[in-house]
C-alpha cells in the first residue's frame, strides 16, 4: 500500500483552452523562375600543390548532405598491395597500394582511377588544375578530408519555400520567369509572408505544358503546413491566372485551403470580356480587372497583372487594420498608372468603376492615389460575397477547429462539453471585444446529441457568429428646411 506524508502537486489538463487565430496574411504564390539557382555539391581538396599531388573531391549529388562525406586514404599495411576504395557508411576509404617494401606507390591517376570506377561511390575526383603539368605521375601520401560548402538547392520544384518579407531571398530565383517580379510586386505593398512554389519551366514554345506545370506545382500549397509550418490563405498565380484552367486551379485549392484566389484578367480585356468570364467562378474566387503600370529595373515603363499587388495589399490591410477590413479603398502602393482605365465618378451608378463592381467584379480607381476598389468574390448571395466576410468565417471555423484537438478522444462527458463551450465562447467575446465580429455564442445540439451519438462517441456543438459586411452603400438622404431662414429672422 502506497502512501504519503507531506504535499504533493497534481497537474490536471482539464479546462478551457485559449483558441488562437490561424495566420491569415500568407500568401501562396506559384509561378516560373527559369534562371534560379541551382544546389551546390560539397567539395574539398586533398594533397598538396606544391608536391603535385592535389586531388579534388566533389561530391555526385547537390545539397548539404555532401557535408557529410569523409575521404580517407590509408597506406595498406602488407608488401605489394593493390590500391581500393570502398564504401563505410558516409566514409569513402581508400587503401593506397605498395611496392614490395610496403612503401607507397600509388599514384594521383590510380586514384582518379579506382575511385571513379566505383560504382557506388558518392564522390567523384579530379586532378586539381592548381597541380604543375604531369601531376597525374606523382605519388599520393594518405590523408583525410571531409567535403564542405555543399548547399541545397533555394528554390525546388513543385516545392513550398517561405520568403518572408524582403526580396535578399528572392535573389536566387532570378529576374526571368514570373516569381521574382510578382514577389517584388507583393513586397511594394508590405513585408509580408509568401509560400512560394516554382513550378518547372517550359520553353516558350510549349505555352500549353507550362500552364500544365503550373497547375502541377500547385499541389505542392497543400503540402505547405507541413513542411514549413504555415497555411496559405491569398492564393495566386501571377502571370497564368488569366488562363482559365490556371484560374479554375486557383479556386479549387482555395477551397481546399479555405483560401482566397485572386485571379487577373488577360491584357486588354474590356468590361464585357471580364463579366462574362466572371459567370465561370465561384465565392472563393476575386476578378481583377486591371493591369497597373510600373518602372522595372531598367527604368522602362511596364504593365503588370494586378494580383500579386492585391495580395500584398490584403496582407498589409490584415497587418494593419484587421483581417475584417476590406481592401477596397485603400491604396495600392508604386504604380504609375493602369492599362484602361475604368471611369469613376463618386456616387455615379453608371460609371464603369461601379457597374464592374456590381458584377463582383475589382478594379483600381484614382482618387486621392490609386486606390482598389470592390469588395465581392464571384459570388451571388448577398452577404458570402463580401470577402470579409468569408474570410472572417475562415479565420473563425480554422482557429477553433485547430484549438478543439486537444479534446479529441478524451472521455465523452459533461466536464468536456462544457471544457469546449467555455472555449469557443471566450474566443468570440475575445473577437467582438477586438472589433473583428458583433458576436457569438456556443451550444450543445439537443436533437442531434441523443443517447445513441453520445454512445458512438460523437458530439454535436453549434455556434454562430456575427460577421462585420463592408460600408459598401451609404445614402445620405437630403432635404431643405426652410423653417430656419425663419428662426433666424425671427432671432
């Protein structure tokens, strides 16, 4: 029998958790980057120049695990041994051959020789070049050398990578393709947080199988929170998305991600092309109708697709005001002008500014600055339309279902539904008190909670919350009153 005199403490898990909120300013960004750099295979020098003996070891496969290769040359102890390699483990060793007195005999072209036959050594070697003419006739002496300055390729294909808020990384896509200007087009905007796929690049010739690959790459958004800890939440593909397969892409995984997708429109596209294209998308999906002019690095005057500016505008709105603010109205930093302009005239219906925003349909307007304008995805439904809004929904569903794990497969009773009602209920007072929501409340299903699901081990838990829409009308209703003209008199 156990027992205790004296205090003991018991650490207990039950109780209300703390729902955090999921990040919402990263943006997935899948593109082409024909020109980025490359892995670096490790490598390192054995044996002397000044002797003539110095051999260079480079390793077969890029990326830092050739760091870990070790080549060691030994002389064999026993008279008139044959020079080998083998394979130990990470560890290519090299016995060096002898003459009958056991000196060593083996010369820099029998090791290039017998390490380069075999066959599954990971290393290759050359004479070094740093070597006086006729080096390959010089005895070797035994050494031991691990390579160094292996690097793993930046940027793989079909590969999620985080750039985080500055272009230093971003260098080693290279200028050519459509990363590296869509990442600076972002980056005009705010610093924000990009997972970037680079899809595998195509020659010019072959425009179908490089729409192919970027839809291809595209899976690899999902593989996002595994392998770098972050879910893409502004999805685009700057450069393709006015292709509709590209864009129809787009929105599937934006579904899959409980994302948004901003999608361009081709070059040149009038009013009537964009509304008609915009029938083809659904409510996770945003239609741009610009394209913005901007100085490239040679100082020229360029047009760009506007997504990848929008997407950088949506993260700085989030960073700044709140994931619950629109965009609209707010300005988009660095152009110079756009390709057609749409005419807006505030308070005119008619204008095309606003008849393109009655088809859920953006664009950039100049007023004060150039400024987005529109707050609607594809959607017809009165209020799922508003970005906001779904995005809140989003947030809101994404955040409590990541903070209700840790009541997975704890006993079913009422300690624990009351454990998950606190908590869902602290997070929407949290929300309202923050400015995000009007409100929001949780409760137990008492029809679809019976005897038989709670013996299943199923629980049903509903909320409801109350998103904030957009100002997107205001009237202001005027009138004359001529009874102060009398007032006045009379005062």
């Amino acid at each position: 029998m156990s027992g205790l005199h004296g205090v003991e403490t018991i650490e207990l898990t039950t109780g209300t958790v703390a729902v955090q909120t999921i990040s919402t300013a990263v943006i997935g960004l899948v593109g082409t980057a024909p020109d980025a750099s490359g892995g670096v295979c490790a490598s390192g020098t054995a044996g002397s120049w000044l002797l003539g003996t110095a051999l260079d070891f480079t390793a077969k496969q890029e990326g830092r695990a050739g760091n870990n290769i070790s080549v060691v040359a030994v002389a064999a102890t026993e008279q008139s041994a044959q020079t080998a390699a083998s394979l130990e483990g990470s560890t290519l060793m090299i016995t060096l051959g002898t003459d009958e007195r056991s000196q060593v005999n083996t010369t820099v072209a029998r090791v290039i020789e017998v390490v380069n036959a075999l066959g599954d050594s990971p290393v290759t070697v050359a004479v070094s070049p740093l070597n006086a003419e006729g080096a390959e006739n010089n005895v070797v002496s035994p050494f031991s050398l691990t390579l160094s300055g292996g690097e793993d390729e930046a940027f793989p294909v079909n590969t999620p990578v985080v750039v985080a808020g500055a272009l230093t990384q971003a260098g080693k896509l290279g200028a050519a393709g459509t990363l590296y200007p869509a990442l600076r087009d972002i980056f005009d905007q705010t610093g924000a947080l990009v997972i970037v796929v680079r899809a595998e690049s195509k020659t010019k010739a072959k425009e179908a199988e490089q729409r192919a690959a970027v839809i291809r790459a595209m899976e690899a958004l999902m593989e996002s929170k595994g392998k770098t800890g972050y879910q893409p939440r502004i999805l685009i593909a700057t450069g393709y998305s006015e292709d509709d397969g590209v864009a129809k892409a787009l929105e599937t995984y934006a579904a899959k991600l409980r994302a948004v997708a901003y999608i361009d429109s081709p070059s040149m596209a009038t009013p009537q092309d964009v509304v008609q294209r915009r029938a083809s998308f659904g409510g996770r999906v945003e239609l741009l109708r610009p394209r913005v002019s901007v100085m490239d690095d040679s100082g020229q005057t360029v047009f760009r697709p506007y997504s990848a500016r929008a997407a950088g505008l949506r993260a700085r709105i989030d960073y700044e005001k709140g994931w619950w603010w629109s965009k609209s109205n707010q300005d988009v930093m660095n152009i110079t002008g756009l390709e057609q302009v749409d005419t807006f005239i505030l308070g005119e219906q008619n204008c095309t500014a606003n008849l393109l925003n009655m088809e859920n349909i953006s664009t950039i307007i100049r007023h004060d600055g150039f400024k987005h304008w529109g707050n609607r995805l594809c959607s017809s439904h009165s209020q799922w339309r508003f970005e906001p809004v779904r995005r809140t929904a989003d947030v809101i569903e994404d955040s409590i279902q990541e903070a209700m794990l840790p009541y997975v497969d704890r006993p079913l009773d009422r300690d624990v539904a009351e454990d998950i009602l606190g908590s869902i209920n602290a997070y929407m007072r949290q929300l309202k008190n923050l400015g995000a929501i009007h409100g929001g409340s949780a409760w137990l299903n008492d029809e679809l909670n019976t005897a038989e699901t709670l013996a299943a081990g199923q629980l049903y838990i509903d909320y409801d919350f109350g998103p904030k829409s957009p100002l997107e009308r205001l009237t202001l209703r005027a009138m004359i009153n001529n009874k102060l003209a009398l007032e006045e008199l009379t005062v």
